[in-house]
C-alpha cells in the first residue's frame, strides 16, 4: 500500500461546487452526496478550496456565497502519490477527506479515511486471490504462486530472469492493499 496511487482507490464520481454557489445550495449538495467534503472550482474547473460541513457551521448564514465560506487554500494531492502520503495528510491537517488532482489541479477523485480504511482491512485471502488471478493473467495459471500475511505478498515460482521478477512484483503491487510485495522464492528456467 506505501507505493499504491491514490488515483486507484480514490472515490468517483466527483462531486463539485462553483465559487458562486449559495451556502444553502452546497448544504444540500453535500448532505445529498455524503461526503465530508466537497471541491470547490473555478470557472477553468481548477480548485480553488473546499468546503466542509463544519464550514457550513461557522458560517451559520446559508445565502453567504460559498467563496465567503470555504476553506482556502485546499490541501489536495495528486492522483499519482502514494496512498501513504495521502494517509498522512489526512491526519497531520485533521481532515476526513481531501480532493485528488491532476497535473493541472483538476479534481479527479476524492479520497477518504473510509478509502484508505477499506485498504487497510482488506483480508489477506482476498488480497492473495487477487494477485494470484492478475499473476496468471499474465504468465499463465499455476506458473507463478503468492501466499500473503497481514497485507505482506511473496510471489514464488520459476522466474526467466530479472524483468519477469520485476513484472511479478509490479502486477502484485498493483492490487488495492497490498503493503508489500517481494519475490519469496527464486528458481531460474534456462
């Protein structure tokens, strides 16, 4: 999970308000989407804030503009960061959700404590299943073997040489909460 992109586990659709909503129209959006944040764009649809129940709150008048309102500037991170760097702006600003941008900071997702969360609990069997289904994909069934514990994947099996290695490991990594992924066993076919 400490290399996993965020963009792979971000929550989708995005949800998003104009700097010239109304308070009362952003506190139905955000109460009818159910997240605990909503982007705040700009007329390029770039971010320029967010804005947050405890916002809406502090406010206590709902005609305010949302720009009157949201929080400024937004933390965000890219889509392309690992899920750890996600995780720990979460907690260093205290925030229970946080937008996901692209090169030009457009929000492209949004990522949750609940994502990062389902991550974190996702049953070793589960996680094996999937490696092992992406393994075979690729090399075909029963070349290749993972066995997992607490979230930690080892691949064994006959390996041609180092690219096949590091292919093994790339598609192992690629499967939501994994945490590592290692070659466990190495037997060279010649």
């Amino acid at each position: 999970m400490n290399t996993m992109p965020v963009c792979e586990v971000m929550s989708r659709p995005i949800v998003a308000l104009r700097h010239n909503n109304t308070a009362r129209e952003a506190a139905l959006l955000l109460a009818e989407s159910g997240y605990a944040a909503l982007p705040v764009l700009d007329r390029d649809d770039r971010l320029i804030g967010v804005l947050t129940s405890g916002d809406l709150l502090r406010a206590g008048e709902l005609d305010d503009m949302v720009a009157a309102v949201m929080t400024t500037p937004a933390v965000s991170v890219p889509g392309s960061a690992p899920v750890a760097v996600a995780m720990t702006e979460l907690v260093i600003h205290g925030l229970r959700s946080l937008p996901v941008v692209d090169a030009d900071n457009h929000v492209i997702g949004m990522l949750s404590r609940g994502d990062v969360l389902r991550i974190l609990l996702t049953p070793d069997d589960t996680l094996a299943a999937e490696a092992q289904n992406r393994l075979d994909q690729y090399a075909g069934p029963g070349r290749w073997h993972v066995a997992v514990a607490n979230g930690h994947l080892g691949v064994s099996g006959l390996f041609t040489d180092e690219s096949e290695r590091r292919i093994a490991i790339a598609l192992a990594r690629t499967v939501p909460g994994v945490r590592t992924a290692t070659i466990t066993t190495t037997t060279a076919v010649h």
